[in-house]
C-alpha cells in the first residue's frame, strides 16, 4: 500500500513530459497504480523488500536522469520492471520474464527490453545498502500513514491480506 501512494505521489508531482520514453504508454492503463500493485503482489510471488527496492531503483533512475520522470503513462511499467530486478537480484528463487511479463499485461519482448533499458539507466547497479533500504522503508510507511488507506488497514483483522499500447524501447 506504502508504494502505491509514495509512486501515486511521485506521479502527481511529475511535469509534463517533454519527450516519452520507452516507459510510457501511449494511453493512461486501465487499472490504477494500486489496483496494478495488487495484481503484482498476488502473481509475483517476490518478497516485501522487493518492492521498497523496486522503489529504490525507480528513484535512482530519477536521480540519475533528471529528464526523467514518473507519471500516470510510466509508473505501471517503471514498478513492474523495478520488482524484476529487485526479485533477480535479491530473493532466492524468481520466475522466468515471460511469466512476468504475463502478470504485468506486457509482451515478452518488451518487459525483456524494459529490464535491459532500466538495467543501463541504473548503470546495472543493483545493490541497496541496509540503512538505505530502511529510509525507503520508512519514508513508504510515512506516505501511507494518515491516508485512507492506512486507516482502513488499522481497521482490517489481522493475517488479511490489460495489456496498453505500448512505445518501442530502444536499448542501443
């Protein structure tokens, strides 16, 4: 729920892109930022830190290329790539891409492109130091508190728990 709102967050700030990346759709997806988290947490199968450190790996992109930015057309593809590598990188076991690329309603081809694009926007730098890890942590548990959200959760018992036009991604 954390990321949901810190990338709803990262979006409503971004500007108007002044040129689309291979990230952009060309139409907003059907399914929100949350409703696409949820669908990821349930097919997945990645740990909870793959998703602050998919978070991560988004905001270095940002960092690193300030043109840069996450919005309605780009946050479904950013977080599905970024949860990749984080499960690649970081759990034990993962699955194929072509799984992955199913549960996020992507070709194969393209969610291999995107990985590849993020992997060199990232200068394949992958690894997240522990204090680092848990300020996005923290900082996702920030963002979510005092939401509806959050409020709802508080009030939950405990232990409850489309495919769109998509832009070539050019990994030259």
């Amino acid at each position: 729920l954390g990321l949901a709102a810190a990338l709803g967050h990262m979006s409503s700030l971004a500007p108007t892109p002044t040129s689309l990346t291979c990230f952009h759709s060309l139409r907003p997806p059907l399914l929100t930022v949350q409703a696409y988290l949820e669908r990821l947490r349930a097919y997945m199968g990645c740990s909870l830190e793959c998703y602050v450190i998919a978070l991560i790996y988004v905001d270095r992109v940002i960092e690193r290329h300030r043109h840069f930015a996450v919005s309605v057309l780009s946050c479904h593809r950013l977080i599905l790539c970024g949860l990749v590598l984080a499960a690649k990188f970081n759990d034990d076991v993962f699955y194929a891409n072509e799984y992955y690329a199913k549960v996020g309603g992507l070709k194969l081809r393209e969610l291999n492109n995107l990985e590849h694009r993020m992997l060199k926007l990232l200068d394949f730098r992958l690894f997240v130091r522990p204090a680092e890890f848990e300020a996005y942590r923290r900082g996702t548990s920030k963002v979510l508190a005092g939401t509806p959200a959050a409020a709802a959760a508080e009030r939950a018992p405990k232990g409850a728990t489309a495919e769109a036009s998509l832009r070539p991604c050019d990994v030259n």
